[in-house]
C-alpha cells in the first residue's frame, strides 16, 4: 500500500510546477524557459509512457524511458548553457550533446536495447548533470555575487537534481543486480527511488517560486 501510494505521488507530484512554471512563464529568462519546456516534455512523455501501459499488450515502457533520458539531457544542457552565459564555451556544449547522443544511439542498437533498461547510459547522464552541477555551485561561491543562493531558482534546481542523481547513482548502476534480487528487496528501493522523485519535484517547485518579475 506505502509502495503504491509513493508511486502515485512521484508519478502525479510533476503536475505541480509544470502548471506553475505557465504561470510563471511571462517572468522568465531563457534558461527558466528551457527548464519549463522540460517540465512540459517530461509530463507528455510520462502520461504518454502510462496510456501505453494500460490501453496495450505490452508491459514494458521502457522505450519512453530511453527517449526520455535523450530529451532531458539535451534540455537541461540548455539549461545549464545559459545559466552559465557564455562561461562555458559553446562547443564544449555541442561535444556534449553529440557525444551522448552517439552514445545513446549506440546503446539502443548494440547496448540494452529499446526494452532494456537504460542503466549505463542514465549513469552517464547522471555524472555529466553531477558535474555540471559541481561547477555552477564552484563557480557561484568563487564569484560571490549572490547575496543569498537560497532564495534563487538556480540553487534549488541544482539542489534537487544533485539529490536525485546522487541517490539514484547506484541504483542506475545496479539496476540488474536490484532486480535479479527478489521483490522485496526491488519494492524497497524502488520506494527510495519514489522518494527522490518527490524531493526532486518538491525543490523544482521552490524553484519556479522564486523566479520574479525582472526589475528594469
């Protein structure tokens, strides 16, 4: 009952700040806007993966799940690249894309496969975030420019991803290992995983919060 009750909560919690980030829409600067449009994909994709699963035969989404890994990262490499407005530059950020792409590809036709579940590849996307996420917090302690990180959409977008990624890294890893386990033992993780996913989507919530009307 905990175990389904969690999974309902992960699976309808993301409603919650992609209706906000509408609202939010007319405040934001193009990496907020970004970060809504994957808020908006992420919820198609995961009702899209749910009709699937209950209106056919097959039991097994995991083709949504690939593609949705895809569409996330490339996203929220728009994301970062405007967040770090021109730091970073602009090839580092089309190698990026392209390398995993090709590694995406190559998983799907060589690796898991559409059925398997993307293990490897959502690890790679995980240690790239990871890094990303490293360096904007390095970068925001060394410039100083920001009186209170805690009250900024950035702070708490990283907050959240940093938490899920760190936690799910394992799991990411093990994946085969956790289900060859027995029942139990997946149900009990697979409730850490639910938990991560709420407190994901609970700090991507704050973080739409604090998006304000930019002052000219």
């Amino acid at each position: 009952m905990k175990f389904d009750l969690l999974a309902d909560l992960a699976f309808y919690l993301p409603i919650l700040p992609a209706v906000l980030a509408v609202f939010k829409w007319p405040h934001m600067r193009a990496h907020h806007r970004w970060f809504a449009i994957l808020l908006w994909v992420t919820m198609a994709i995961s009702f899209s993966s749910q009709v699937w699963h209950e209106t056919t035969e097959y039991n097994n989404n995991m083709p949504f799940f690939h593609s949705y890994i895809l569409v996330e990262f490339l996203l929220f490499l728009m994301v970062f690249k405007h967040i770090f407005n021109q730091s970073i530059k602009n090839y580092i950020w089309w190698i990026l894309a392209t390398a995993f792409t090709i590694l995406w590809v190559i998983n799907i036709f060589t690796g898991q496969g559409w059925w398997g579940f993307p293990d490897y590849i959502h690890a790679v996307e995980a240690v790239i975030i990871l890094a990303l996420i490293v360096k904007w917090f390095l970068k925001m302690l060394k410039e100083k420019k920001v009186a209170n990180p805690e009250r900024t959409f950035e702070f708490w977008m990283c907050t959240g991803l940093l938490i899920f990624f760190t936690g799910n890294f394992l799991l990411f890893i093990f994946s085969k290992f956790l289900v060859d386990a027995g029942a139990e033992i997946f149900k009990a993780i697979w409730m850490i995983n639910s938990i991560l996913i709420l407190l994901l989507y609970i700090c991507y919530t704050i973080a739409l919060l604090w998006v304000k009307k930019t002052v000219k």
